[in-house]
C-alpha cells in the first residue's frame, strides 16, 4: 500500500521549506525601547540629587507647611508620641513614624505625652484643640501632620527633602543599643546581688552605679 502523495491530497506538507521566527521582529524591537527607557526612568529616580538643588527643593517644599514651631523645634524633627499600648494602632502608628524617621539618620526630639503631661500641653497648644492624637510631626517649625501624612511624603520620595539640613544623628550607643536603658551585668535587673555565700556584695554596686554614671542618657535597672 503506497501512502505518497496522500499529505498533498489532504492539502498538508510533509517539510517545511522555511520556518517563521518565533516572535515577530516589530515586537521585540518594541519591548526592548521601552525596557531601555523605564531603564532610564529608574536612573533618575536612583541618581542623588545635588545637595545645593536638594537644598533648594527644601527650602521651597516646606514653605507648604502651615508654621507651627515647638519649643527647641526651629531646626530639628519634634514627634509627640506615646509608649502606653492602650490604643493598640496609635501605639503602631508611633513606632511606624519613629522608625521612618529614624531610617534617615537625622537627629530627632521625642515628647512622650504619656510620661509627660507638659508635652501634652504643649501639644494641645499648638494643636489649638483639647483633644489631640499622636504622633504628630514637626519638622524646622512646621506641622507636617500625622502618621499617614509622614508615610504618604516617604511613598512620594518628599520626606528626605523635607529633613535635608537636619543634623545626623549620633552614633547608636554600644551600651544599650538606642534602648536608653540597660539591665544590671550581673542581677538582671533584680534589687540585690548575692555573692557565692549568698552575702550582699556592696562592691559591684558601687561598680555598676559609677559604670551607668559615665553614660548619662541611660537608666540602670535593679
């Protein structure tokens, strides 16, 4: 039985005399233009801006900002916060704007209204409310607003020109980590030491309270 001539009749070739490419020409040359420009896009976003530029940009950007300026606040970054944990997304929100600003690396005063109530006074005056909900932002004299503004101006690439000429902040402390307190090296915290006979030794108190006093900033805790 002869099958020649059987895949003409059926209107099919048995080989194929040229092979189409894969992908069409047109659209390759179309990927790559534009992969070569968001290239080029992302270069401008990557490349620092020059600091005399930047300074500029700064200075005009935060002339936006209505002037409300806490005491000490003319050239610095001031954040009212709180440390208690009764409102679980005030407590997140003031440690999601702490450490935001605190990843630029530019020095920052914090007022914790609940261990102060003169901060909060404070706040309320230049908040001009009775009632008023931290954290709050000021950065050289003027209201920048709350946490959702602070993330928004970080999404937008803004917040580092808002904080440019805000001096840097000092190296973490070796002692406590940033933490400002530290436990005793030797009780953990607990309010005697005991010494192999289980005496009080006197002696490693004196130790550890001249140690602490040589780094003021922190708390030492027995």
């Amino acid at each position: 039985m002869k099958l020649q001539g059987v895949g003409n009749n059926l209107g099919f070739s048995t080989s194929r005399r040229s092979f189409s490419p894969l992908f069409d020409p047109e659209l390759l040359a179309s990927f790559e233009r534009e992969l070569s420009e968001e290239g080029e896009q992302i270069k401008k976003m990557v490349s620092p801006v020059p600091r005399g530029r930047k300074s500029r940009i700064s200075e005009s950007m935060i002339e936006l900002f209505e002037k409300k300026c806490p005491p000490g606040g003319e050239d610095a970054v001031v954040l009212y916060t709180t440390t208690l944990r009764g409102i679980r997304k005030t407590f997140e929100d003031c440690n999601r704007v702490r450490s935001l600003i605190e990843s630029h690396c530019v020095q920052m005063i914090e007022r914790d209204i609940s261990m102060d109530s003169g901060f909060r006074e404070e706040l309320r005056v230049l908040m001009e409310k009775k009632e008023v909900r931290v954290p709050v932002v000021f950065v050289k004299g003027r209201l920048i607003g709350d946490a959702d503004e602070v993330l928004k101006l970080e999404e937008e690439g803004k917040l580092s020109f808002l904080l440019e000429g805000i001096p840097q902040a000092a190296e973490v402390c070796q002692g406590c980590g940033g933490l400002r307190f530290v436990m005793c090296l030797d009780c953990s915290g607990s309010c005697k030491v005991l010494d192999a006979e289980q005496k009080s030794v006197g002696e490693m108190w004196r130790v550890q309270r001249e140690w602490a006093d040589s780094m003021p900033h922190l708390l030492l805790i027995r």
